[in-house]
C-alpha cells in the first residue's frame, strides 16, 4: 500500500533499520525495485526527481505507482519526491499523488547558490504547512552536499562542482538543525556530512570514518524525532566499475561511500538511504555486454530484461545490509 514517509521511517526508527530510497524514470526500474522489496519482504520509498517527471510524464509516474501496489499490495511504499528546487514543485508532485516531497532549500532556486538560512526556512516552512494538512511528508536539507575531501561543493544535478566551501558550509551544524526542524516541523532533514551526488564522490579508497559521523550523532541526540537523510549514497562497488569497463565503457576509477559506513549511520539516526548511482550502473552494464556479446540483438526486451534482473539483485543486496529485509 502507498503510506507517507512519517509511516514508513517510524516503523524503521521503532525497529532500528534504514529504508533505501531508490530513483526511477520508467518501468523497467520500477519492475526490478519492486521485485526485490517482494523477494526481501521489504518496505521501499521510490522517489522521482525533476528530470524523471519530465522524462515519464506525472501521469505515467503515478499510474505506474499504483500498478505497482495493486501487483504488490503487502509491500509498504512511499512516493517521494526528490530534490524539489521551489514550493511549487513541491505541491505539483502533492497534486499528483505523491505521499512525500524533498523542499531542496539549501540551494536557491536556481539550483546552484548556497542558499540563505533565513531562505531555507521559509520556503521549507511553506511547504510542510500544505503538505501535513494533505497528510503528505515532508523532507528538508541544511547544509551543502560536497566532498570534505575537495573541499568543493557540488551543483544541484549532481554534475559539476561548484566553488571551494568551507568546512562549516560542508557539514549540518546540529544546532542550526534543531532550530530548522522546529521552524519547519520536517519529517526528515538530509544532512550534509561529506557525501555528495554521483559516480566521482572520492579520489583514493576510504578507509575508516569517512564521513562525519559524529555530525549525524550530535544531530540525531537534538533530534531522535527526526528521520535523518543520507543523500549521495551510491557505493559504486569495484565489481559494477568492472563489468560496466568489460563491455566497452569508460569509467575512471572512483569510490563511493562503503556500505558498513550506511550501516554505521543507521545506528546512530540514518533512515532514509538515497541511491541512484549504483542502479544506473548496474542496469547500463547489461545494456552494454548485450550490445556487445549479442550483436545481432535489436529486441530491447533482451536488452531490459538483464538490466532489470541486475538492478533486482543490487536493490535486494542493499535491503539485506540497511535491515531493511523482513520488515514489510
Ligand atoms: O539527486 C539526483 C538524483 O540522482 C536524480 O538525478 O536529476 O538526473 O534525475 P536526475
Ligand atoms: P547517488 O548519486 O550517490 O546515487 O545519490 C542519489 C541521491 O542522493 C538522490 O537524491
Ligand atoms: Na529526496
Ligand atoms: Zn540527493
């Protein structure tokens, strides 16, 4: 059944596991997110950015959700909006049926300012008033993503980096963030704590604490209301870099954020898991061995039907290491 966000990550918060957020733009992603939360028995929040609803159209998005819950009625499932830059993204996704909206207000709304905190309490603040009176969840962000490796903020759609930020830019700082949740009344806050959007997240292998743990411990002690966000949580494990390179493709070599350090954050606060990075790479791998091992191949069913299954075996993996298996 289709819940808020408020219900599905208090279940989680009760029983102590995280629920990972997975991006779709069509079917395919659905079908295979969907698969894995059955064969898991796991609750998911499927969220859509900007670009996905431009790229599927609101209505197929939503007839599609509820496809999804009539073929899986026990599976617990959120639609969420992802990163929405201004209010009115917000209540255009509400008004399409989605039961949680992200108010991105730590960026202006041209997706590339840090944005004032005085800005980011306003914009935020409106959208919870509409959003709870509809009984829709509401997720905000303080702070900007980026890596405390580069010191470089990133832009909003993940590409690019903007200028150097300083540290205190990089991390939430607790006490902005009770004072943000009680302005705001959010559901859940995204922290920024050292990850950032996309493939290229570090340089060199990390090893240890690689993000601010102790920032996600001192706002969840503030907090413990509050379900925190880990944006940019892609691992991007060595094995998918090597099977998306075997099949001709062209990634340099990068890391993402090791899966026992989401599995740190999920003791101290972390509910909510974004992913979307991994997802990409697992389906467009298979893309790319059918294209190549099967030359004469043009029926894209032969094409979507290993990606789908790839993207079902990473999704289910992620359930089984968050807790998240056996929840539903
Ligand atoms: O945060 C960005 C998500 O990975 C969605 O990316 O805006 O390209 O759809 P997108
Ligand atoms: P990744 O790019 O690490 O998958 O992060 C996705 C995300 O945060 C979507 O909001
Ligand atoms: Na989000
Ligand atoms: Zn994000």
């Amino acid at each position: 059944a289709m819940i808020s966000m408020r219900q599905l990550l208090d279940h989680a918060a009760e029983h102590g596991y995280g629920v990972p957020a997975f991006n779709i733009n069509n079917m395919e992603q659905l079908l295979g997110i969907m698969a894995a939360a059955r064969r898991t028995d796991s609750p998911v929040i499927i969220q859509a950015s900007r670009g996905a609803r431009a790229y599927a159209n609101d209505l197929m998005l939503r007839r599609m959700m509820e496809a999804a819950t009539e073929i899986h009625p026990d599976i617990p499932v959120c639609l969420h909006q992802d990163h929405g830059e201004q209010p009115a993204t917000c209540f255009s996704a509400i008004q399409m049926g989605f039961t949680s909206v992200m108010m991105d207000g730590s960026l202006e709304a041209d997706g590339k300012t840090p944005a004032s905190y005085q800005y980011n309490v306003e914009v935020t603040r409106k959208v919870t008033e509409l959003a709870h009176a509809v009984g829709v969840s509401v997720e905000g962000e303080l702070g900007c993503l980026g890596s405390l490796e580069s010191g470089h903020g990133e832009q909003e759609d993940g590409h690019g980096a903007t200028g150097k930020l300083s540290r205190e830019q990089l991390l939430t700082d607790p006490a902005q963030a009770a004072d943000f949740v009680a302005a705001t009344q959010v559901d859940a806050l995204a922290v920024a704590i050292g990850t950032s959007h996309g493939a290229y997240k570090f340089k060199s292998k990390p090893t240890g604490e690689v993000l601010a743990m102790d920032v996600v411990r001192a706002i969840h002690e503030r907090l413990p209301n509050t379900h925190l966000v880990m944006h940019g949580s892609s691992s991007v494990p060595e094995d998918l870099q090597a099977e998306f390179n075997k099949w001709g493709g062209e990634m340099p070599q990068t890391w993402g954020v090791p899966v026992e350090e989401i599995q740190r954050g999920i003791k101290i606060g972390v509910r909510k898991i974004n992913i979307d990075t991994d997802c990409r790479i697992a389906m467009t791998a298979q893309l790319r061995r059918i294209a190549t091992e099967k030359r004469g191949e043009f029926d894209p069913r032969n094409f979507l039907k290993p990606a789908m299954a790839e993207l079902e075996k990473l999704c289910a993996r992620r359930f089984e290491e968050f807790g998240t298996a056996g929840q539903a």
